[in-house]
C-alpha cells in the first residue's frame, strides 16, 4: 500500500478479498492498527527518518564547505609564505 500508493480497499482487492472491510478487519488483528492509520505512523516515521538525515547531510556539507574554504585559503596565501613567493 505504502509504495504503491493503495488504498485499503484496492489493496484488499489485489490481495484477494472480496470486502475491504473484512481485509481492515484481519489487518487491525495481526498487526494491531488498521491499515490507514497503520500506513500514516510509518509514513511519519519515514518522514521523521528523512528529516534526521537531511539536516545530517547538510551538517556534513557544512563541514566540507569550511574544508574547501580552509584549503583554498592556505593554497592562496599560506603556501606563498611558507615558500617565500
């Protein structure tokens, strides 16, 4: 359902009932939540999960920044100095 964007009814169909309420029914007693509310937690925690790694990867983008800048400005005006040119 989650990956192919299914509703509970279509997802019921594909996978072989003939009423979407029997599969909501047998969904909340296996799994404990009925398939909606169950697919919208996972859909939080997804988004949750990418957010962490976003604001990492932006952190890690952050530092390499600061690593380019600190490179180029020892390349520029450290080096000469060191090398008297």
């Amino acid at each position: 359902m989650l990956t192919e964007h299914l509703d509970a009814a279509t997802a019921a169909i594909r996978v072989g009932y003939e009423n979407p309420s029997q599969f909501s029914s047998e969904y909340r007693r296996l799994f404990g939540e009925p398939p909606l509310r169950d697919l919208r937690n996972l859909h939080q925690t997804l988004q949750e999960e990418l957010g962490r790694r976003k604001d990492g990867l932006e952190q890690v983008m952050s530092i390499y920044g600061w690593c380019v800048l600190f490179i180029d400005v020892y390349e520029k005006f450290v080096t000469p100095l060191l090398c008297g040119y």
